[in-house]
C-alpha cells in the first residue's frame, strides 16, 4: 500500500487542467525529436507542433514546451518552420526571457539559402515585440531590404514599421526611412514599392511636427516626382497598393490646370476597374482636384454616374451599400445632375433593409417637378410592404417631398388613403406627417381634419401617432364637432396613457380646445390640470403647473401664449448641418461616409490620427495631453483634419448639474377640483375658472414653483451674448484665422484656487468650459505653466456668426489667467470676455 502523501509531496488538485499532462507528454516527444535525423523524423514533428499549435489556439498555456520547440526548429522543412514561427511570435512577449532563446535560429534563418525561409524568419524576428531584442533587428532588416529576393524585400519594408514601433529612436537613428524612399524610387518590384509607400506615410505621421527635416520628409512623399513615379506604375500594382498610390495622390496639389487633367487621363481607366476600392479611391482623387474649377467638377460628377450605378447592381450586398453610401453623399451634394436617374434606386424585392434605406433617403433628394408623380408612386408601393421599418420610412419619404413644395395636391390625398389602411404603424406614420403638412400648409386643413376626424382614438396605440392626433384636435377644435368630447375621454383614461408624450400634448390641446370653444372643454382641461399636477412625470407636472398659474394670474394673456395665431412654417430644422456634410465629403472613402458623420465623432482621440497645427502654438497637444505633438500646418492632412472632442463627449461632459434649483413636487391626495361647473351664459371665459390653490400645498413647495416659474423673484438681465453650443473649427480654420485676426483684447485676472486645484487632470477644464459652449482646440504645458487654445462663436437668427479665437496661460500657482482675445467682430469683444472670465472663474474641483 502506497504511503500518505507527506507535507512536501503534493496532492493532484481537482481543479487541475486537462490539459497539463498532455503537454508534458509533448514535452518529453519534442525533446526526444529534436535533432532526430532519422527517416518520419519531420512528419512525427509535423504532427507534434499540430497538436501544440491546436492546444495554443483553445487557450491552453504550452510556453512550458517553449524550449523544446526551439531545439525542434533546426530544420530545412518550411511547414515546420511556420508553425514553430507562429508559437515563438504568440509566446515571444509574455516571455521575453524565452524570446531571447529564439535570436540566434532566428538570424541564422534569415542568411538561410530558401527566400522563403529567409523572408518568414525576417517576418518573425520583427514580430516578437521585445524592446530588448530591437538591436537583433538592425542588422538583419538592413540585409533584407538589400536581399535580391522581392519576397524578402516586401518583408523587410513592413518590418521597418515594426521596428519604429517597437523602438522609433532605433530606426531613425539607423536611417530606415531613407533607405525606403530609395528602394521606393528604384525598386523593379511594385510590391516592395507599395509596401515602402505604406511604411513611409506611417513613420512620417506619426513623427509628425518632430522637426523640420520630418516635415520636409512627408511633404517630399507629395512631390511631383513622386507621385508621378506612382501614378505612372499603377497598373503594375495590386488593388490594396493602387489604392495606396490613389491616396496619395488626392493630396497632391497640382501647379497648374495642365496637371490636373495630366492626371485625371491617366486614371481614366481606373474608373472601369472591377474592383470598388480602386474605383472609389480614384472618384476621390477626381472630385479634390477640381474643386476649384465648378465647370469640370461637375463634369466629373456626370463621368462618375456610370461606373457608381454599375458597381451598386453587381457584386455583394454589403459591396452595394458601401458604393451606396458614396453614391448617397454625392446625391446630397447635387441632386439635380442624378434626377433622371431616379429608377436605379427603386428598392428590389430582396435586397436588405439598410441598402434599401439608403435608396429611399437618396429618391427623397433627387425629387423635382418632373419625377415626382413617379418617385411617389413606387414609394406608394412600398407602404404596403411586409417590411415595416421601410414602409415607415417610405411614408416619411412621401412627408419629405411634399414638404419640398412638389405635388402637394396629390401627395395629400395618397396620405389620406394611407389612414383607410387599419395598419397601426401605418395610421401613426402618416398622422406625424399630417401634423407636419398642416404646419406647413394650414390651407390644406378642411380636407386633413375631414379625414383625420373619422379616426378614432382607440384605433391609435404608437404614442409618436396619438401625440399627432391629439394636437390636431387642440389646433383645429372648431373644425372637428366632437373634439372636446374626445379629449374629455382621453382625459378620463389618463392613467392608461404611459408615455408622457402623449399627456403633454393633451394637457397643450385641453388649453387650447378650452380658449376655442369653453363651455364644452370647461370639463376636460380642470380634470387635465388636476391629473397632470398629480402626475408622476416632472416635465408633465411642470407643464400643468405652468398653465394653472398661467390662468390664475390672466386667462387673456394664458389665450395668447397657449394659442398664438397660426403661422405657416416655413423651414423644418435640417438634422444635419451644411459644415458636417462638408466634412463628411472631406473624408471620402471612409468609414465616415457610411457612417454619415464626420470621424471625431465615432472615434477615439488616440485614433484619430496626428494632430496637426501651426508652429505658433508649441508643442501643444490636443485635450489635456502633453505627449502628442502638434504638427506644422503646410503638411495639413484632409482625413486627420479634426481632433475636436466627440459630440458623445461633448454630451457626456456637459456643464454642472445645478442641484439647487432641484425641488420637490407637491402630492395630492384626492386632486382638488380645479374648474368648476358654471352657468354656461356667462359673457367672460374668466368667470369659467373657479381657480384656486390648494390649501394642502406646502408653503416650501410653492415658493420653489414660484422660482421656477419666475414669480416674484427679481428678473435677471439678459444674455449681451449668445453662444453656438455646437460650433466647429477645424486646426487649420483656426491657424488661418488666427494668423488673420489682430489681438483685439488681452487682460489679467485671478481665477478661482479651489478650480485650479482641478487643473491636475486638465481635461477637467475642457469639460466645464464647454458646458459654456466654448469649445478648446489645443493645449499643453506643464505644472505650474499651463497654456490652453479656445474658440466659440456666437449664435442667433442673425448671420453671420462671427468666431473667438482665445490663448488663455494659466499659472497654477499663483492662480492667475491671462488671456488674450482675437475677434471677428472686435465689438464683442468686451461682452465675450465677461462671458469667458465669468466661466473660467467658475471652474469647481468637484
């Protein structure tokens, strides 16, 4: 019998892995093979490294057979080889110890005969991301980029990215990039060539504003010669590297006219390419270089029509939506030139929903005088579909072109029809858009409110539908007979009503339904105040509130606040403004485009490219970093040209939650009869009131509405200046605008010390000044010399808009700001000023 384990023999645990035996197993196999000669020795490895590969690729740690894979790898098979380069890369930099174990077969591999062999151990030596192995590099990346094999040259040139990855300082100082340029220049193979292209714009952008030999270096890559080098080889290249060159050469500036259509003949053919990347790339070299010249640039808008339209009906779906996308953009820039080709974006039957989205948002643009009838009639069809997100978005389509004033009168009766159909999602859709017409066109009420008033309000259930409904039975009460008695018995289920949505508008039509016709809405709008001050809901019990105290102290003025006159609307807020179109059209052949915004904001700052600027800032760093470097602006990038803070951001941070204004709302126990039933011959609507607080209100409570509401306290003056809370300003606008802009105000004051506490973590003062709209572009320093870069702009009916520029130096020691003020409008100088010291002064640590 065997003897108990004693204290220094262990016990197998039960939580032991399964699979740690085995790999001892292998252990001892590899060991046994390593050096073997003997005949099967290689195909015994073969299945040996199978299994250890296999093992790492669950999951299972094998770095204990990291030795014995080592003696293995002394052999001339190439599938060996792989595998055990794959297992010394995967277990190099958690074990860097190990790692070292691997440079000598490593090196030797790379003076191996087999260019195969010498390119995969190049390809791994690189790979293994130990920074202290980067002087095992140097030697061999230098042979491999001078080896007369293409294959280890193409190898050698991406593994000089790696290497500045890994140490930048080594590879600069043993002088890579100037030996990629000229392998770049000279080298017959197109591959080696791409792959120099793509190692070199890497380097430079991430040196960038390093030093002037630097910006030289990235603006030599845009050079004449260079491009045309390129340009002239591209048909020798593969797809990826094509697109590389196309890149490239969108940011060239051409001298002269000459060049620019030098260059559009010789990528003529690229248009015709089967391949999307290569034609996408090209249209966007196109369309930067003639957009100076208005008559070519559209020109090239009719060339691009067909090869755009020819890739959207073959391929893959996914290949359509991403040609779509861009189609989409160019639709929006100009509808006109693509109206007569509105039946190539009719939706199929079996295309998917996003790609058939896209199309309806784009026969939505292209609509006009003679397509219309056309365009309405297929989207007609669509309504009917057993698709409903796109049924509800053809009905918002029909809503778009009628409100661009085409076909009116048609539109409106299909959209009548639409409410016979007894499809819920169908009768909401077109009840919005109903609202939305007679807001625009109130001449069109007498046919709507004809309609509108046979449905009934139980057949409603979508509250975005009900909320529509309710508010045409408030606006047009003296159109519809039975509209107070259909809001007294919404009012009546107000508890069933769950979205506050829905018991806000019936609160606005109970008003106003009551100053048309007060005898029969007397009822409805006392049981809406009462339900709606004891409602759960702040913004709904806020409301209620409002129009109690808005009656109580002068129903005149209440009629003219509730229930205006009608004015026609004219413009519906466009979601999207003109300055992030623009910017989606910058960043062309992205992911923006498909997106539909501009890059910061989907983005992470660390991802978004080199932040590039002008000299006159230093090295100043976007946020609150000052590890970033900001670049020169003649070396201007179009797709790193933003490097604001993301809208998500913006949001995020916010400005500070005012916790004193925080109040709590009165509760009612049995709600108290807030209207009262009167002689119904009396003259003035001010004796239907009976209005009266109640006694159960605390005095606290009532002081606290009175603050919000306004009533007696002490008006405050208004804002001398309004700020845009959503202003944008590339890098470059601001450079050119503030080498533009004389200094019109600088001043000294102190700041807040407690706020200058928080400067510890800067980003905190990013955050609170744009709770004050006012945006920070750039900033550094360090400790107790901090130097930040601000903008805003103003806001209002009025344009245009003029922009601030700000440099603001903060001395966290002796808590003080100086700031120094460039203006559009030098008069708002003085009133900005206020605004931002006010701000700045305002600056919490909490």
């Amino acid at each position: 019998m065997a003897p108990p384990p004693t204290s220094q023999q262990k016990s197998p645990s039960p939580s032991q892995p399964s699979g740690k035996s085995e790999v001892t197993d292998l252990k001892l196999q590899l060991r046994q093979l390593a050096g073997s000669c003997a005949p099967g020795a290689d195909d015994s490895r073969r299945e040996l490294f199978k299994k250890v590969i296999s093992f790492m690729t669950v999951g299972v740690d094998v770095s204990a057979a990291f030795s014995e894979m080592v003696m293995c790898s002394a052999t001339s098979d190439v599938v060996l080889k792989k595998m055990c380069y794959l297992y010394v890369c995967n277990y190099a930099r958690s074990n860097p110890d190990l790692a070292l174990l691997t440079i000598n077969f490593l090196q030797k591999d790379c003076r191996d005969q087999d260019p195969m062999i010498r390119g995969l151990a190049l390809r791994s030596l690189c790979s293994l991301r130990v920074a202290n192995l980067v002087e095992y590099l140097v030697s061999p990346l230098t042979s491999g980029l001078r080896d007369s094999s293409s294959y280890v040259r193409m190898v050698a040139a991406i593994g000089v990215l790696k290497l500045y990855h890994i140490s930048s300082s080594t590879c600069l100082d043993s002088d890579f990039p100037a030996m990629l340029k000229t392998f770049m220049l000279n080298d017959p193979d197109a591959q080696v060539v791409a792959n120099c292209l793509s190692s070199l714009q890497e380097i430079w952008s991430l040196e960038a504003g390093n030093s002037e030999e630097v910006s030289r270096e990235r603006e030599a890559l845009l050079s004449k010669q260079v491009v045309y080098y390129l340009l002239n080889r591209i048909r020798e290249f593969n797809e990826w590297a094509q697109c590389l060159v196309l890149e490239l050469a969108s940011k060239y500036i051409p001298s002269d006219n000459n060049e620019i259509f030098d260059i559009m003949n010789l990528l003529e053919d690229r248009l015709q390419h089967a391949n999307s990347a290569v034609v996408l790339a090209t249209i966007k070299v196109f369309l930067y270089l003639t957009m100076s010249m208005t008559d070519v640039h559209q020109q090239v808008y009719e060339r691009i029509k067909a090869p755009l339209l020819t890739l959207v009906s073959s391929g893959s779906t996914e290949q359509s939506h991403a040609v779509l996308g861009h189609l989409h953009l160019l639709v929006m820039r100009a509808p006109m030139l693509f109206s007569s080709d509105y039946k190539h974006f009719y939706c199929q039957y079996s295309e998917p929903s996003y790609v058939k989205k896209l199309k309806l948002e784009m026969l939505t643009a292209i609509a006009n005088e003679s397509n219309t009838y056309e365009i309405v009639t297929e989207l007609c069809e669509y309504v009917a579909s057993v698709d409903i997100p796109i049924s509800r978005e053809s009905i918002r389509a029909i809503g778009k072109i009628a409100l661009q004033q085409y076909d009116v009168n048609a539109i409106v009766d299909r959209l009548l029809q639409f409410l016979e159909m007894e499809k819920d999602y169908v009768t909401a859709e077109t009840l919005v858009l109903v609202k939305d017409l007679l807001r625009k066109y109130p001449q069109w009420s007498h046919d709507c409110i004809a309609v509108v008033g046979n449905i009934s309000s139980k057949n409603v259930q979508e509250p975005k539908g009900k909320a529509a409904l309710i508010w045409m039975l408030g606006e047009y009460s003296n159109d519809m007979l039975d509209a107070p008695y259909i809001l007294e018995g919404l009012v009546e289920n107000w508890e069933e009503e769950h979205a506050p949505e829905v018991r806000l508008h019936l609160l606005t039509a109970a008003m106003k339904c009551f100053f048309k016709r007060p005898p029969e809405a007397q009822k409805a709008l006392g049981a809406a105040l009462a339900a709606g001050l004891a409602d759960s809901n702040q913004d709904v019990r806020d409301r209620a509130l409002f129009y109690y105290r808005l009656l109580q102290s002068d129903v005149s003025v209440a009629e003219r606040v509730v229930n205006p006159p009608k004015q026609a609307v004219s413009v519906f807020a466009d979601t999207q403004s003109n300055e992030i179109k623009d910017r989606i059209f910058d960043e062309f052949n992205s992911l923006s485009v498909l997106y539909q915004k501009p890059a910061y904001m989907f983005t992470d700052k660390e991802h978004r490219g080199p932040f590039e600027f002008a000299e006159e800032l230093g090295s100043l760093s976007l946020g609150a970093s000052t590890e970033e470097t900001v670049m020169p602006v003649q070396s201007y990038e179009a797709n790193d040209n933003d490097l604001l803070l993301s809208t998500s951001e913006k949001e995020d941070s916010g400005g500070p939650i005012n916790n004193d204004s925080a109040y709590s709302a009165p509760n009612y126990d049995a709600p108290t009869p807030l209207v009262s039933l009167v002689d119904t011959k009396v003259q003035s609507e001010a004796d239907l009131l009976d209005l009266v607080l109640p006694t159960t209100t605390p005095s606290k409570v009532s002081s606290a509405f009175d603050d919000l509401l306004g009533l007696g306290a002490p008006s405050l003056p208004a804002p001398t200046l309004k700020l845009n809370p959503k202003a944008v300003l590339d890098p470059s606008g601001f450079q050119r605008k503030w080498g533009q802009l004389t200094t019109s105000l600088s001043k000294e004051f102190s700041v807040n010390p407690q706020g200058v506490a928080a400067l510890v973590v800067p980003q905190s003062l990013l955050r609170h000044m744009q709770g004050h709209s006012i945006q920070c572009i750039a900033s550094g320093g360090q400790p107790p010399n901090l130097k930040f870069f601000f903008f805003a702009q103003t806001d209002g009916e009025s344009s245009p808009h003029p922009f601030f520029l700000v440099e603001c130096l903060i001395n966290t020691s002796s808590a003080k700001a100086q700031i120094k003020i460039k203006a559009e409008d030098p008069s708002l100088s003085e009133p900005f000023s206020a605004l931002f010291q006010s701000a700045l002064s305002a600056l919490s640590p909490f």
